[in-house]
C-alpha cells in the first residue's frame, strides 16, 4: 500500500513539473487568447500511427483523420469519404474521397494517396489484419476500391478506427521521421514539437473544412488526475481530459467551469492469467465474488461509475440485464471456494496458504487513469478479508501491453473501449480470442472462437448479437476475468472555451470547432 502510494505521490510531483512549464493563462500575453491549453493523459511515446496505440494520440489531437467518423450513437458517417458503397457480391466496396481535402502540406487527398496510406498502415501494424483483410486496392480518380477475402458488413466502421488514419507518404519518403515530427495529416492542426511529456500543434492553413480556432494548441502531459484538476483550476489549461471522481465535484460547484460527460463504450476489467495460480476456475471464482463492485461504483467513484458484471457496458445494447452473473458479491462464497482448493490460514498470519506456500498475487496497474490506483486498493482490501495478499504493482502504461502479451503478470487491470468500431467483437477476440496478440492470460475455447466469428461475419444482425452475448455468458461462467464497471467519460472546459464535446468513441477532442468565446 505504501508502495502504491508513493507511485502516486510521484506521479503528482512529476505533474505539477509538467504543467508548470506551461505557464500560467492569468499572467496575460499578446498572444494568449489565440492558444489553447489541453491537460491530457500521456500514453503516446511516438507519433507513429501503426506503433501500438498511438494512432488514437494523432487524431486526438487533430492532426490526422480517417475516411469515416462515428457519430453519438457509434454509426459511421462521411469524413474523408463522402461516401461509399457494397457491390453485390459483398466482397468489394467503393469508397469516394472527398475531393476538397488536402493534406497539410497542401498536397491534394486522391484515392491513390489513402491507397498508399492503408498499404503502409498494413505494412507496418500487425494489428491492422485484426480488422479486415484486403485481397486487392485499387485507385481509380477519387474512387478507392477495396476487396476483401470475406464479407463484411462493416467495412466503412472498421475504417473508422484511428488506426486507420489517412497520411502523406510521401512525406516520409522525402526523410520526414514521423514517430518523432508526427505525420503529415489532413487534421485542423500540424505538429511543431513532440515529447511523450508535451506536445505543441499549429494551425494547419490547409484545413480543408474551415478555419481551426486557434493558432496554436499546447498539450502537457498531466497523467494524475489530482495534477490535472490544479492545471485546470490554476489556469495553466483551458480544459482537460478525463477528471477523477475524487475532483468531480470541484468542477460541478464552480460556476466558471462545464463538465462535458457521456456514458461511455469502455470497460475497467481485471484479466487474470491462467498459466500460474488462477488456471484453477475455482480460484478466480473466489476472486471475483470478494470483490464489492456496487459499492466501488457508488461510494468509491462517487457514481461516476456503472457497477461491473459483464465484459460490454450497458451503454451498447448486446444483453447486459439478461446476462448471468455466476459470482456476484459473497465473502462467504469467496471463503469456501478457496477452502474447497485446499487453501486455509494454518499459522495464523492471515493469508490463506496451500502446500507451506501463501496466496499471494502480483496485481499490475498504472495510473494515467485516476480509478485504475482506487480499484487497486479496494481489492486489496476485499481480498484482505478473505486471506489473499495481493501485492500492488505500478507499471508504465506501456509495460502493461508487454506484460498483457506475454502472460507475466497473476491480475492485471486495463481500461480499455469495447467497442472502438461500433460493434465489439474485436474486443472480445483482441483480449480473449485464441491466439491473439493481446490475449497473454492462457486462456482458449474453441466454442467462444466460433462465437465471435459467428458475431463478426453473420448475416443477419439478430445473430450475430445473440453470438456475442452467449460469448460473454460462456465467459462469466468460466470467471475467465474481473469486470469492475464502467465509467461515465468526461472533459471539463472553462467557460471561455467553446465548442468543447464528449463522444463515446473518445477520438475526437481537439477538433476545428474549438474556440475562445
């Protein structure tokens, strides 16, 4: 617990370091009412889109775009393609490219530029053959055509994901380093300057769909939530991403600020390996019933949180009331599973053992999301009460995906969006599908497999919902991992900001429509 703390305390200096270099908006300048101030969760060490999920930074801040955007209600509508269409044979779509844009460095957007584009972002990311594979892309004018080995039904929502974000390659052929300067995109801003710790854009003079509101955007990294509510109250930002529901009510009782939330696609869940201790069904049962997760939701996270049950929030409607939850909150059930397996106190210290050995659990998480730290100590002492010692380790963001890959970790908790395309069959299959990239934890079932190809590629839409909710039902009764809840996402904006807004997808934050009132 000290431990954790101190990371923490760390964690607030390094912060308050961060956004003091960015100096403080009362102290007036010439220029100030034409720069914007973003407090942001860093997790982007590059701005290379294909490099793990730093593609999700790049449109974030406003540099790079894709052929669709997805509305309130997660439907993909014309962004870089003005629209689009499924031939027959629903093997080949034809995408037409929206032909006012222009990329930042004024070079036009053409069908063989977004062509060159997705080759390089397959070229490069594995993870791109996770969303769809292309047998063939042809350009043709404005006209992009895509052929696909199968059928899919949503090929334009797949295209909506940031991964998927259109740049300039002739940029890097001309010996620009894009993970360092950032691509060449077709977004309201250009970057000036990148570190992991702060990013500067400028506005991009060629943005093809009206005057970005300022002249320049400043980012610092503030990844605790505690140092990013002083930013914003200090006014070292004009608006920040993400406030903790320790700080929520700060904002809400000051006039000078709005709070922007939404309910949101994510989901704050546990994995658990199942190549150590918790192979055994029994133990993660144990686990998941000594965990009090409505009452995480209402006193913990102040009811900015949904209580956990399932792998998809109730904000997406694939069956979360008709599902069963096979472990809801019993301490007693929680004992009596352990001591099924052969785990009791025999000397007294409070830790229940097995064999002269202790349960004891390595739980990894990090703390650019503030609930992540609060859910770490909740369990710790949830799971106290039952005689398991669970040892709390704060990792770097990026040290999570390794660990997630590899399998080396006992519990690991993640925040991830669940349905970052509008539908979440890649979730379930990214994190939990037999041989994933992401899926380290061990575990693999066949019928869950044809489940999800079952949700992906079905015809008719009652079908493939009805596969995704029995695959999350084959996962509760398996307690295959811990599903802690799902928060409501917000920005809070000082009130001389306009055009400020929170979408489930959580890509769009710095956008055109921003501006000083």
């Amino acid at each position: 617990m000290n431990g954790l703390r101190k990371a923490l305390l760390i964690g607030m200096t390094l912060g308050v370091a961060v956004f003091g270099t960015v100096g403080c908006m009362n102290q007036p300048s010439d220029s100030s009412n034409d720069v914007l101030k973003v407090g942001a969760i860093s997790f982007a060490g590059t701005l290379e889109p294909t490099e793990n999920y730093f593609s999700w930074a790049v449109v974030r801040y406003g540099v790079g775009e894709t052929l669709t955007k997805f509305d309130d209600h997660m439907n993909a509508k014309p962004w870089l393609a003005s629209s689009w269409k499924q031939s027959d044979d629903k093997l080949t779509w034809t995408f037409i490219i929206n032909d006012k844009v222009k990329f930042s460095n004024g070079n036009p957007l053409t069908a063989e530029a977004v062509k060159a584009s997705l080759e390089r972002t397959f070229t490069k990311s594995k993870r791109a053959k996770t969303f769809f594979n292309y047998t063939e892309m042809a350009a043709n004018g404005q006209e992009l055509i895509i052929k696909t080995d199968k059928p899919y039904y949503n090929l334009p929502s797949l295209l909506g994901d940031p991964l998927f974000l259109i740049i300039d390659v002739t940029a890097e052929a001309n010996g620009r380093d894009i993970a360092k300067e950032g691509p060449i995109g077709t977004g309201p801003y250009v970057v000036s300057s990148f570190t992991k710790e702060r990013a500067e854009l400028a506005r991009n003079d060629n943005y093809w769909d009206g005057k970005p509101g300022f002249s320049k955007v400043e980012i610092p990294s503030i990844n605790d939530a505690n140092t990013r509510a002083m930013a914003l109250q200090a006014g070292d930002v004009d608006m920040a991403v993400s406030i903790g529901p320790g700080e929520y009510g700060i904002f809400q009782n000051d006039k000078k600020f709005t709070i922007y939330e939404d309910a949101s696609l994510r989901d704050v869940f546990v994995r658990m390996s199942q190549k150590g201790k918790l192979k055994n069904p029994n133990l993660r049962a144990a686990l998941i019933a000594a965990a009090d997760r409505e009452s995480y939701a209402k006193n913990l996270m102040k009811d900015t949180f949904v209580a956990g049950k399932a792998p998809l929030p109730p904000s997406i409607d694939y069956g979360f009331n008709q599902l069963r939850d096979p472990n809801t909150y019993d301490v007693e059930r929680a004992k009596e599973l352990l001591k099924k397996e052969g785990y009791v106190d025999t000397n007294g210290d409070g830790i229940v053992d097995k064999d002269g050995e202790n349960l004891v659990l390595n739980f990894y998480a990090y703390t650019s999301r503030p609930e992540l730290p609060l859910y770490a100590e909740a369990l710790q002492a949830d799971y106290k009460k039952i005689g398991v010692d669970l040892q709390i380790k704060i990792v770097d963001y990026a040290v999570i995906d390794t660990l997630a890959q590899s399998g080396d970790y006992d519990m690991l908790i993640s925040s991830v969006v669940t349905a970052n395309t509008g539908q979440p069959v890649w979730f379930l299959k990214q994190y939990w599908g037999t041989g994933a990239e992401a899926n380290g934890s061990g575990f693999s079932n066949p019928r869950f497999d044809e489940l999800l190809v079952l949700g992906e590629s079905a015809n008719d839409p009652v079908v493939r919902r009805n596969a995704v909710i029995n695959a999350q039902q084959l996962m509760l009764d398996d307690s295959v991992a811990l599903f802690l809840g799902y928060p409501k996402i917000n920005i809070v904006g000082n009130n001389h900001i306009d055009g400020i807004k929170i979408t489930p997808s959580e890509y769009y934050i710095i956008t055109k429509d921003l501006k000083r009132k």
